[in-house]
C-alpha cells in the first residue's frame, strides 16, 4: 500500500519525480538512436558517384559496367579489397527518379522459374505486366525479362542463371522508375543489361 | 559489526527480498519501457504482417529458436546464484532486449548507420567495417537502456555488478533470439522464398552455434560495467573498471561482426571465430569473477548469524557463498555430488528466506533451517 504512495514534494502530474533521471535518460538516448540517426543519415549526400570505367564485381568473376554518373549505394567494383560472393550480391545503384538492384541469390533452377519464383514471393501487385520476353548480353548470357507499369512507377525484372558449376546463382536485376521516367533511362539500362558478363565457367 | 547488524545490512543493500512489481503506474520509466515494448511490437507488427508467403520459414525459425531457448535458460538460471534476482525482473529483460530493443531501437538505427558509413566511407569500407562500428553502438546502448529502465523500476534489486551481469544477459538473450527470427525470415526473403525450411534450418545452425559467444554474452559484460560506472551497491564505484568493461562488450561486438575485414579475407579468417570466441570467454569468466564479489559477501553476511548458531557450517558457508573451486572443494568434503547440491540448495533458501522476513523470524525462515538440520 505505502509502496504507491508518493510523497507531496515528489509529485508532478501524478508521477514520481524521483523516477525521471532513468526514464528520461533511456528515452532520450532510445530517441537518439531511433530518430537522430535516420535524421542524420538523411542529411549526408552520396558522393560515391560511378566514373567512366568503373566496373562492378558480381561475385564469382562475373561483372558489369555501371551507368556513368549514378550513385553506387550498395556493392562493389573490382579492384578493391571486398570481393563479392555471387550466392548472396546486393548491389543498389541510384540516379535521380531510378534505381538498379541486383540481388545474387543460390537457386538451382532455370531463370524463368526463378522469375516465377520472384514474383510469387510478391503476391500480386495492382500494375500491368507485358508478356515476357529474352535478352542476351554481350558476353553471350541470356536472360528473361518481364517489364511491368504501376501506379508506383515502371518496373523491369530481368533473371539470369549464371553458370558457375559449384554455386550456380541466380541473378536478378530490378530495374524502378518514377512514373513515366523510364524513357529517360531506357539507354542506360539497355547498356547496363547488355554489359553483365557471367565468370569464368568452372 | 556484529553478526546481525551484517545480516541486517546486507538485506538492506542486496535488496534481497523485495518482490518486483512491473505494473507502477507512478513511475516514469514503467511508461518508457511500455512505450518501448508497444513501439517494438508495432514494428514487429509491419515487418512480419504482410509476411504470410514467408509463413513455413517463419514459423520453423520460432520453433527452432524457442527450443535454442531452453538450455540457455537452464544455463542462466543456475548463474543466478547468490541473491538472486526474480523471474519477473529477468522477463522484464529478456522482453526489452527482444521486443524493444530489437525492432524498436535496432532496426532503424541499424539501417541509418550502416548507410551512413556506406555514404562516408564508400561501399567497399562499408562491406569491411559497417557492421562492426554499428552494432555496438546501436544495439548494445538499446539493450543497456532496458537495463537503466530497470533500474529505475526496480532500484532495490538492481544493485550490484552481478545483477548488471545476471540482468544484461537476459536482455542480450532475448535479443539474441528475437534477431535470429529475424535473420531466418531476412534469409527467406532474400532467396524469394525458394527451400525456406533449408533456409531457416541452416539459419539456425550458424546463428545458433555462433550465439554462444553473441549478444547473452556481449550484453552480460556491458551490463557489469554499467553498474560499476553508476557504483549503486556500497564501495562498488569503479568508474575506470566500468567504462573499460563496456568497452570491451563493445570491441567483442565490433570484432565478431568484422571478422572478415579483421581476417582480410586470408587464411585468418578461418581462425578468428575460434580465438575472438576464446579471448571472449576468459573476459566472460574474469568480469562474472570480478561482479560476484560483492554478491559474495552479502550472501555471506546473510548467513553469518546461522553459522554462529551452528546450523550453517563454515564449509557450507564457504560453498555457498564462493566460487566454483569452493562448491568442488566442499562437494569433495561431502564425498556426494547429490548431497552437497542438496545442502547447497537448502542453505539458499535459508538465505532467500531470511531476507523475505527481512532478518525476524518466522515459521518459513524455522522450516527452511529445520531443512537444512535434517540434510546436514
């Protein structure tokens, strides 16, 4: 009983005065993390912009040549001391209005399954989809691709099985645009695609 | 000070005794710790809601990650010797670091730090070093705020190092398992959901077996170092001693998420696990050492006056109240394993009971010394 008993020159606002050192201090250093980092984040510019031959490391001696002057935002060139690993790949690149994601993914079946596979995973999303077609690298890959109009914007998914006999990836490239903005970067993502050259088979 | 005057003090600074009581409507940090627990089921809520393509790796990971659960509890409840702490103050931790400081805390602090370093160091910096500078401090200062919320919703029982070390390991436990869910799920949904119960299973084995030396662990030291730096039990103040210790929970942390920017890809990466888990250990067993001191000598002063009175012997006392050599020692005297758990046992409850009754007498304090007689 006299446990909940505040005494008059602790209360404020029906709350024990003596409790607040904790309670602030927890709640201010949780703010912090939770709402200052993001706010913090948001304030820094990318400078990490792609220069004329730069080319990215997909893993497994696979690569690609990214579109100049767009932000490289997740992944690696070739060249550095990281090298990536075909089987689990992020790489995210950026320009205004677009972004390009390749995910590298362990998958044991064909690329078009894969792409099922991809779109199961996402339910159905309100857009229109075209019929899917095939498109071949330069070095000679092919892969399927399934372009797709939203409300959200315009979507290009493109899956290819990259031959490496002792992991044998799947990659998939997803290509986003602001609504109508495709057009203005049809040529780069056309370069890019045709760029992707699988590793030395194994 | 005599005898009874000790174990009069020592019930009064252990704390000892005095049930938890979660529900304080007058308290600050009971609001805090709801708006933690709320925010990061909220969180848990968006993250997994939408999930049901992801259902089969889902529910194998919390099966699998529940039954990872048991040993660990069985391993920290036979740590939690000594004056021990409450089971409702322990799952008021392990809810914090699971809940709140898991998906209210971690999760986008995570996310805007690893990005910060992306964008300051690059890409091929951040793929070294980005989780390593993160974690330790985004997830072990989300953790040790559940700690500091205890303290304030509970700070009779929150005294010593040995109940940062007890209470921190909870917390890091339940955080621990809670991100594992996470990982299975972020494993399944990074393969689009192909073999999801592979994908969960082989989650389980790596993240399993490297939990040994992770976040029960990092979260134990930290906790220890955070109550010498606050020094609320008498004479414990270690400022220095604390700040280091929280450090090195920070530097294991940094180092077990850098491991292959540490091993440089070489053939050290290989070893690392096995000398950065070693190294970890020896720290573990040194800080609990070092933590238990005071807890030691309460649980001494607890006992002293049935030691005069010839129900509790030295040994016992000795046993009960030392380290591992000193159960060893006495066991060994008592020629059984069983019978000395058993003294062992009695002569705890004796303690618990006697500080329940806040050092009077009472008929449980007659029937747990009337046990013990019978045992010894």
């Amino acid at each position: 009983m006299t446990d909940d008993w505040v005494p008059v020159e602790h209360r404020f606002a029906g709350l024990d005065r003596r409790t607040f050192k904790p309670a602030l201090t927890a709640l201010g250093v949780a703010l912090v993390l939770i709402y200052g980092l993001p706010a913090l984040d948001a304030a820094i510019p990318w400078h990490n912009e792609v220069e004329a031959g730069d080319v990215l490391d997909l893993g497994g001696g696979a690569t690609a040549v990214p579109p100049v002057g767009w932000q490289l935002e997740s992944g690696t060139l070739t060249g550095s001391a990281v090298t990536a690993s075909p089987t689990t790949l992020q790489v995210t690149l950026a320009t205004g209005g677009a972004t390009i994601d390749l995910r590298g993914v362990p998958y044991t079946g064909s690329a078009d399954a894969f792409l099922d596979q991809v779109e199961r995973s996402e339910g159905d999303a309100p857009g229109v989809d075209a019929a899917r077609g095939s498109v071949t690298t330069a070095a000679g890959l092919t892969g399927v691709v399934q372009a797709g109009t939203g409300p959200g914007g315009d979507a290009l998914d493109v899956a290819f099985k990259v031959p490496q006999a002792d992991t044998a990836p799947a990659l998939l490239v997803r290509v986003r645009t602001a609504p109508d903005q495709f057009e203005r970067h049809r040529d780069e993502v056309t370069a890019f695609l045709r760029s992707i050259a699988p590793g030395p088979a194994k | 000070m005599n005898g009874k005057a000790a174990q009069l003090a020592a019930i009064e600074e252990s704390g000892w005794g005095v049930p938890f009581r979660f529900t304080q409507p007058h308290n600050l940090a009971f609001w805090v710790y709801l708006l933690g627990l709320g925010g990061g089921a909220l969180a848990i809520v968006r993250y997994f809601g939408t999930s049901g393509f992801y259902a089969p790796a889902l529910t194998g990971g919390v099966l699998l990650f529940a039954l990872y659960l048991v040993p660990w509890l069985l391993l920290l409840r036979r740590q939690n010797r000594y004056t021990a702490q409450p089971g409702g103050l322990l799952a008021a931790g392990f809810a914090w670091g699971g809940v709140a400081a898991t998906f209210w805390i971690a999760l986008p602090a995570n996310t805007a730090l690893l990005e910060i370093w992306a964008k300051v160091g690059g890409t091929a910096f951040a793929g070294d070093w980005a989780a390593g500078l993160s974690a330790p401090i985004t997830e072990e200062w989300g953790k040790a705020l559940g700690l500091v919320l205890l303290i304030g919703l509970a700070p009779r029982l929150v005294r010593s190092a040995y109940d940062g070390f007890i209470i921190g390991a909870f917390i890091g436990l339940g955080f621990q398992v809670f991100e594992d869910v996470l990982y299975v799920y972020n494993g399944a949904a990074q393969t689009f959901g192909a073999n999801q119960l592979g994908t969960s299973l082989q989650v389980f084995l790596v993240r399993g077996a490297s939990g040994v030396v992770s976040h029960a662990l990092f979260s134990a030291i930290f906790g220890a170092g955070l109550l010498w730096v606050l020094g609320r039990a008498r004479g414990e103040r270690r400022v220095v001693l604390g700040v280091l210790t929280m450090a090195m929970a920070m530097a294991f942390h940094f180092a077990w998420d850098d491991m292959t920017g540490l091993g440089g890809g070489g053939p050290l990466t290989v070893v690392l696990p096995f000398a950065i888990a070693a190294v970890e250990l020896v720290a573990l067993f040194a800080v609990l050492r070092r933590a238990a001191r005071r807890e030691r000598s309460w649980m001494r002063d607890l006992l002293g006056p049935e030691v005069d009175a010839g129900v509790v012997t030295p040994a016992l006392l000795d046993a009960v109240s030392g380290l591992r050599k000193d159960r060893e020692k006495f066991r060994k005297q008592v020629h059984s394993r069983r019978r000395s758990r058993h003294l062992l046992d009695a002569a705890g409850d004796l303690a618990r009971e006697i500080s329940r009754a806040g050092g009077t007498e009472t008929a449980r304090v007659a029937h747990a010394r009337a046990e013990l007689e019978r045992l010894t």
